[in-house]
C-alpha cells in the first residue's frame, strides 16, 4: 500500500503561485502593486499545484503539471455577469426620467482622499492627476466665490453710479431753475425801474431815512438771490464729484471682476487640462484591473473545476463521506476508512482516507464536503461588508463560513469572532478548515475556508468578491478550527489593540465623513473602477451598488411605491471613473473630483420624480422613511446644508 504521509500537500490545482501573491493578509502589498508585478510575471509563473493532488500516490515525485482547466471544466462553471472585459470599463445607463444632474455628490469645501493603505489606483500618476484635479477644483471654489462677491460689488457699483447721475441730474435742473428765477427777476426789475443800485435808490429817496432803508432792500435781494443760487450749484458740483467718485468705483469694481473672470477661466482650462489626463492615464488603469479580474476568474474557474473532479472521484469509487461525528474518533472510523497522521504523528480527527486503485484518497465529512461545495459555487459572487452577508446573491467572510457550513448542517456563529471563539483549533489545516485572520494586532478581522497548504475560499474585501486566494503568512494566521469537531466553550477572540482604522474581511472599514454620509472607500478597487461583478442590479435599466445598498434601494423603492404608485425614478448610481472624469470637464467647479464621488463606490444614486424638488410630498416621505432602509439624504445636501442636493441619497446603513 502506497503511503498516506504526503496527503497533506495541496487539494486543489488553484492559480500558479506569482512571485507577487495577491493575499488576503493586511500586511500584502498595495493592490497596485499585485496588479502590476502579478501580471508581468503571470505567463512566466506557471508553476501549478498538482493536478492529482486529491489523490497522490506515495510515490515522492508526482506526474506532470495541469496548468489550466480543461474546455469541459470551464463549460460547467457559471460564467461571472458581465465578462471580464466589461467588469470594470462597464457604465449604467440613466433610466427614463428626468436628465442627470451635475452635483457634487460631496459635501461643500470637502476634499475626500483614499485613505486606505496602499496606492489605491495601479499607476501613482492617476492619483498625482487627482490631486491636482482637486487643488484646481479647491481654486475654482475660491474663485467662484470671490467672482460673486464681486459681481455684488458691481452691481451695487453700478446702482451707486445711476443714484449719482440722477442726483446731479436733478441738481442741474435746480440750477438751471434757480437761474431762470433771478434772471426773470432782473429783467423785471429793470423794465420797470431800470438798474437797482445805490445811486438810484440816492436819486429817488425822500429822506436819509428811505435812502438807508432802500438801499438795506437792495443788498438783502442780491445777498437772498446769491445765495439761492449758490447754493443750488453747490449741490450740482457735488453731485457731480459723487458720480465722479462713483463712476470710478464701478471701473475698478469691473476691473476686479474681470480678472477673476480671467483666472476662473485659466483654472477651468487647466481643469479641462487634467480631465484629459485622467482619461489618458485611465486605459492604463483599467487595463490593470480588467487584467486582475481575469487572472482571478481563471483561478476560480480551476478551482472549481478541479473541486468537482475530486467529488466526482468519490462517487465513482462508491466511498460514501459519513457523518462528522463518525470521524471525530480517529481510532474508532468506520469500516473501510483509515485514519490520517498528522504533522506530529498523531491521528487526526474528523478526517480520514480511504484506498482506491492503489491511490489514498482524502476522505471529509460529508457535512464539509457540502460546505465546500457551497463556498466553490459561491466563486465570483460580490463582497458586502456588513455582518450577515450569508448569500446567496453577496457574501460577507464570516456570512460565507456560515451559509456553508449551514448547508451541511453545521450552525456557527455569525460573526468572525464568535467563531474563532467556538470552534475546535487544530495544528494540521485540511479542505473545509477554517482559518482565522489577524495579524494578531489587528484582532480576529478575517476568515476564510482551507482549500489545501496554500490556498483558501475567501469573500475578501480587497477584491470585493468570493474568490481563491493564497493563504497568508504565519505572522497573519490566527489559527484553524475545524467545524466538524464539537464545538469548545467560547472563547475571547483577539481584539485589535494598534487603535488605528478598522479591518474586517482584509480590507479596511472607513468611518463615515459627516453625519448622513456613506463610508465611502470600501474593497481595494478605485473609486469608479469597481467590476461590475462585485455590484448588484437594482432592478432598473443597467443601474447597480454595492449589494446591500441594492436590497435596500429595492426595498425602498418598494415601499415608495406603496405610497404614490409607481417606484422609485433614478437617473444615476453607481457611476463609472469615465463618467466622473467628463462631469468634472463640463462643470470642474460644481462636479466632484473624479476618484471622490460616492456614486463611484456604489453607494449613491441621484432621484427623480419629485424627490429632486425639496418640500414635495415625495422628498418629505424619503426624508421620513428612507433611514429604515439604510438610506439617507446627507446634511449638506439638505435645504440650508451648503450644498442643496436633496436627489442625492447616500446608503449609510454598513
């Protein structure tokens, strides 16, 4: 009988082993740098697992390498939705309605960075672009500012100067007025007496006494009629000086707003400037991601294929798995099973192996093998953060452990770290294995399912989906817990203790901006180059999110139209970088910077049908029911916020 020493090499044929390996642990490199270094070296590095080993024979060398799945296999694995050269270029399309509008989708004065660890997009002169894209937009807010303040200042310039000009307008009248008087007034008094001065008053004066009196009358009539006529151009001047003064305030106030029109308009050509960089750079990016999403496609396709190729290899021998508690007893198995030795010569428990045609082969429980089963048709569903991500449309890590293992009958926890706390740890991991995932300075943030020494099932938040990834280093491992085993008392869990940002599922979790806002960055995808495959329809022309934004949009939608009669109206979700980058072009002021918008994480959408107007009966029902379904219209996009938006909705609830 041949030896059973090497089953504990690998169980599956996975993706050949990259000098660059895509894990799942938080201290991997950035997602830029797998993308790059994993596809420079791909078709250099096929170096594959076994294909046989399911079932090696004792034998130390093994017969030669698979590199791939066969035409057979791939046929009977679920083609992922959309195909991996539309995963990440792919964009929705608005629905009938009202048009799109051209919002922010950000907070007033906001300047919202990936703040992830690691370069969030493959090659750093996209992220250089976005940071200038956002310094030129930061320049045009200013300056957008500034301009209005000016144009009040002209305007008001302006009516000064016609205030002015009336004035003296009319103060010309009054003098004009005031002339016409005391030249009437001569003129009478010289056809009628003839010049009224002193010597004529001596001439015709009866006495001293009417000379003095007549000549007092005299100087008073010249003094009153000087006087009203002096003073009515006094008012004319002035006038004049005041529209003067005024005239020149308008100029310098045009003047000003000239040039901020001339520098708005440099800012916006160097806006139109960096869009056309962004969509130069964004081939590159997108190549890259389309790139990790086929490399990865291959990889669970292989997985899969080579799954079903043990399962079937079992039925053909007629070995029948027994039940988990048949296991648990290395030294008492079933008839026809052996135990298995471990690592440390020990029999394990909960697993054994059985002799076909000369071969040992790995025998589970069959409660594993469903669970298995489950997770390897699970491959390529999306990822969703929250706990309780249990499928089948979106998986969570911990959701896709227990969804499992449920359809075998086991019933774990839900939560990654009530599971670490329950489960039987076990030194010598085999298929169907649980591993917990740290570091241990990051608590107990991930779990996965052992496929062999290298690899494991994972719904990882860096690739956003359900995918076949390697197992991380020691330094990350928490430690193995195998389901099949009675449960143990619970126990604590590591906890996270470097008090920086939350991980779950090796990925980080992003607090909120603002209250009302979404979490914005989630996965190790940019902003706006997410594959379509880790989003979900919602059920209206081609728009998608992030899974659980989409059951609580269409749970929404359906309660909306309970109340007015017809669903939801959307013009916009998820919005592609493509899209980001020509809104930042027609309008660089008011457009979010592409990279920062929620829409470009899936968890945005812009509403229609009344909801757009705020006060209408349909903006005041989604204001009063849309938290049930995890939704929220931000403060800033509120009437009196800053920025009013009440269309746009964020998904707040994760």
């Amino acid at each position: 009988m041949r030896s059973a020493l090497a089953l504990g090499a690998a169980v599956l044929l996975a993706l050949p082993s990259h000098p660059a390996r895509a894990q799942i642990a938080p201290d991997d490199p950035p997602l830029a740098t797998q993308v790059q270094a994993g596809l420079t070296q791909r078709a250099a590095a096929r170096t594959n697992l076994s294909h046989t080993a399911l079932a090696q024979t004792g034998r130390t060398q093994v017969g030669p390498v698979q590199t791939g799945p066969t035409q057979e296999s791939l046929a009977r694995v679920r083609p992922t939705r959309g195909g991996p050269l539309q995963a990440a270029l792919a964009q929705t399309s608005p629905a009938p309605g009202d048009p799109p509008q051209i919002e922010a989708g950000v907070g007033p004065g906001e300047v919202v960075p990936d703040v992830r660890p690691g370069e969030a997009f493959a090659d750093p002169k996209v992220a250089a672009l976005q940071r200038t894209a956002t310094d030129v937009q930061r320049e045009l807010a200013s300056l957008s500012q500034l301009a209005h303040t000016a144009q009040v200042e002209l305007d008001k310039a302006a009516e000064q100067v016609s205030g002015a000009t009336a004035r003296r307008v009319e103060a010309e009248r009054v003098v004009a007025g005031q002339q016409a008087e005391v030249d009437a007034y001569t003129s009478a008094l010289y056809s009628a007496l003839g010049r009224p001065d002193g010597v004529r008053v001596l001439l015709t004066a009866g006495s001293p006494d009417d000379f003095l009196a007549g000549n007092s009358l005299i100087g008073r009539l010249r003094s009153d009629l000087d006087a009203r006529l002096g003073a009515a151009v006094d008012r004319q001047q002035a006038a004049a000086r005041a529209e003067s003064d005024a005239l020149g305030a308008q100029r310098t106030a045009s003047e000003r707003k000239a040039e901020l029109d001339r520098r708005s308009s440099d800012a916006s050509n160097r806006a139109a400037a960096v869009s056309s960089e962004l969509r130069g750079q964004l081939a590159d990016t997108d190549a890259a991601v389309v790139a990790l999403q086929k490399a990865q496609q291959e990889r669970n396709a292989t997985t899969a294929a080579n799954w079903k190729a043990y399962t079937d290899r079992l039925a053909a021998a007629g070995v029948v798995a027994p039940k988990a508690a048949d296991l648990r007893d290395p030294n008492q198995l079933p008839a026809g099973f052996l135990p298995l030795v471990g690592t440390t010569g020990g029999r394990q428990p909960g697993v054994a192996q059985v002799v076909v045609g000369g071969d040992r082969l790995l025998v589970l429980p069959a409660e594993t093998q469903k669970a298995v089963t489950l997770a390897v048709g699970a491959l390529g569903k999306p990822y969703v953060p929250g706990v309780g991500g249990e499928g089948p449309t979106a998986f969570s890590c911990d959701g896709l452990v227990r969804a499992a293992y449920a359809s075998g009958g086991i019933t774990l926890p839900g939560a990654v770290g009530e599971q670490y706390g329950v489960l039987t740890p076990v030194t010598d991991p085999r298929p169907g294995d649980v591993v917990f995932l740290g570091p241990a300075r990051l608590g107990a943030q991930g779990v996965g399912i052992v496929l062999d020494e290298k690899s494991m099932i994972a719904a990882d938040a860096r690739l956003a989906g359900v995918i076949v990834t390697d197992l991380p280093g020691v330094d990350t491992v928490l430690g193995f817990g195998r389901p099949s085993l009675a449960f143990r008392d619970p126990q604590r869990a590591p906890k996270a203790t470097d008090g920086g940002l939350t991980w779950r599922c090796g990925g980080v979790q992003l607090p909120a901006r603002s209250a009302g806002e979404a979490a914005s960055a989630w996965g190790g995808y940019p902003n706006g180059l997410i594959p379509l495959t880790a989003l979900c329809p919602i059920g209206v022309a081609s728009h998608a999110l992030r899974c659980d934004a989409a059951q609580g949009y269409q749970a929404m939608s359906a309660a909306f139209a309970t109340a007015f009669g017809r669903p939801l109206c959307v013009t916009d979700s998820y919005r592609a970088y493509t899209a980001q980058v020509r809104l930042y072009a027609v309008k660089p002021a008011l457009a979010a910077v592409p990279g920062t918008s929620n829409h470009g994480w899936g968890l945005a959408v812009d509403l229609c049908g009344g909801v757009q107007t705020a006060g209408s009966p349909e903006y005041a029902w989604m204001i009063t029911n849309a938290p049930a379904f995890g939704w929220s219209n931000p403060l800033w996009a509120r009437p009196g916020g800053g920025r009013e938006e009440p269309w746009h909705w964020e998904y707040v609830a994760a």
